[in-house]
C-alpha cells in the first residue's frame, strides 16, 4: 500500500467537519462535478450505519459515465494511516446495500500524509484484493482558474488551494460578497469556511494571510449574529473544556507515576545500593500508578536485595 510520508500535526476535525458538510448541503449540485467530474447529482442518501466504527462523512446517488452509482465523499483535515482500510469497509457496506457501484472519493483539505490507490490485499506473491478509490488534494488545485471560471460554489476554499495570494483572496472576497448578497446566512457560512481554512493555511505568506484577515474583519458582526456559527462556537468552547480537563487529568497521572517512582528509587537506593543501578530502568517502565504504590509498600518490607529484585520484576510490563 502506498503511502507519502508527510505528517503533520493533529488538529480537532471541528468545525471544520460541519462546515465542510454545510457546503455539501447547500451546493452539493455544482460541487460535486468539481469533485468527479462527468458525475451529475441525483439524491443524497441518508446513511445510518449501526457499527460505531463507521463515521461517514456524505454519501451520494449520482449518474456517472451515463451510470447510476455511489459516490462517497470524505473530507480529510489530518493524517490517517487507515484512511483505505476505511473506505474498504464503507465500500462493502454499501455496495452490499445498494447493489451499486461505489465510487470513493477522500479530499484532502491540508498538506498531510495522503494514502494512495490501490489499496491491495496480499498472500505472498498472490493479490487476494484490489481497491481502487480517488484522492483529491486542494493544495495541489490551481486557485487562479476557479476564480478565473468563477466557481463559487468552491470560493471558499480557495485558501487550502495552490498559488494562492492577498490580491487573489482578498478579490474572491469582494465577489463572494457581491454573489450572495441576497443571502446573508448563505454569505457568513462560505466567510466561515474560509475563515477557518485561511487560519490553518501555512502556504500563505504571513503578510499576505494579514491582509486577508483584515479583509474579512468587514464581516465579524454578520458572522457573529448566524446562530449555526453561535452554534459551532459553543460547542468548540465545550469541547475545549472538556479537552482540558482531560489533559489536566492526564498530566496529574503523569506527576503522580513520576513521583512514586523517585519515591522507590530513594527507597531500594537506601535500603538496597547495590541494586539501585539495576533497578532504575525496571522502575521507569511501570506506568501504573496502583502497581508503583503496591511495589512501594512491598519493598518497605522486603528483608534481603534478591526479594527485592523479584518483587520489582513482578510489575514489570
């Protein structure tokens, strides 16, 4: 299985899994041909899957090459090594309720570790499997032709595109403005995506990334009065808090573990030097923080050195 090796660092899918599905909602007729092009949209299919493991993003009824077919669309922020493995599992899900052919599409928004088709399944030199599916990398997308053929329908994510610019931004700005001004709602949802993909984008020049987010300064107020966007602001807030309390839990486990390990360091160097050497590495490698506090007591103790070699070795995992 092919993979490029480019990783980048993880960032939280929301909002930006909303925002991405909000466009998919409002303009999934123009967008999708962008996307696969010869394919015209027919219905958007409401997929429950009963398996949690299953998280799926949109899926499509779609005439393709004068054919009725699936089309799949996943949006991809970060890095996922089992992206394939995924879409192999969606893949017969659906084909095997729908009697369809299925067409699995995965767009990249960032620069990030792409996995690459065909996914195969081997036994020695025998291929057991083939899965083919399409990738999509904005980055890789010319910016310059869609406001060129004005797309609208992707003007919003033309700051995860390629040869990107303020000139060039700051210009889809004015005729993003100009295009959906009879709809406000609609307006502040295509400012939000590209608010939100300007603030990411780390192939814009710093300068040029300013003078865009000064430009879209004009739009705070409309944006700040959509109740979808109020919406995904809570609910970002509570993730945060939540995300916060868990890594302050996690960093007082980690205190707790570091401390009850220099806690028996000092005991066996104390009561057993000889072994304090051997024994510091064993120690480092116990982790749990009801094992440590059980050694502690045990070694307290422990009468001779070879017991306390054995009761160290006991936890080890």
């Amino acid at each position: 299985m092919g993979r490029n090796k480019l990783e980048k660092p993880h960032y939280a899918g929301h909002p930006y899994d909303s925002t991405f599905k909000l466009l998919m909602d409002e303009r999934k007729e123009e967008v999708i041909p962008e996307f696969l092009p010869e394919a015209v949209y027919r219905e958007t299919l409401s997929v429950e899957v009963s398996r949690d493991a299953l998280r799926v993003d949109r899926v499509y009824k779609v005439i393709y090459r004068k054919e009725e077919h699936l089309l799949h669309l996943e949006f991809q922020t970060d890095s996922d090594g089992e992206m394939d493995l995924r879409l192999l599992e969606y893949h017969s899900y659906f084909l095997r309720k729908y009697k369809l052919p299925v067409m699995s599409l995965v767009v990249y928004v960032f620069p990030t570790t792409v996995v690459e088709s065909p996914l195969e399944e081997k036994s020695g030199d025998e291929i057991l499997l083939t899965f083919n599916y399409r990738t999509l990398c904005l980055w890789k997308l010319d910016a310059e032709r869609y406001l060129q053929e004005q797309i609208y329908c992707l003007y919003s994510l033309l700051p995860a595109m390629g040869s990107v610019s303020a000139q060039l931004l700051t210009r889809a700005l004015d005729e993003m403005s100009e295009y959906y001004k009879a709809s406000s709602h609609r307006l502040s949802g295509e400012l939000l995506r590209f608010s939100l993909l300007l603030r990411r984008a780390e192939r814009i020049a710093p300068e040029d990334k300013r003078q865009v987010e000064e430009k879209l300064s004009m739009w705070d107020n409309l944006m700040a009065q959509d109740p979808k966007i109020q919406q995904w602001r809570a609910e970002s807030r509570n993730e945060g808090i939540q995300e916060g309390i868990q890594e302050g839990i996690q960093e007082g486990v980690e205190r707790g573990v570091a401390a009850m390990q220099s806690t028996i360091l000092a005991i066996v160097q104390e009561r057993f030097p000889l072994l304090a050497q051997q024994a510091e590495a064993k120690i480092k490698r116990i982790s749990e923080l009801q094992s440590l506090a059980q050694l502690t007591v045990e070694l307290s103790r422990t009468r001779d050195e070879a017991m306390a070699r054995r009761a160290i070795d006991a936890y080890l995992p």
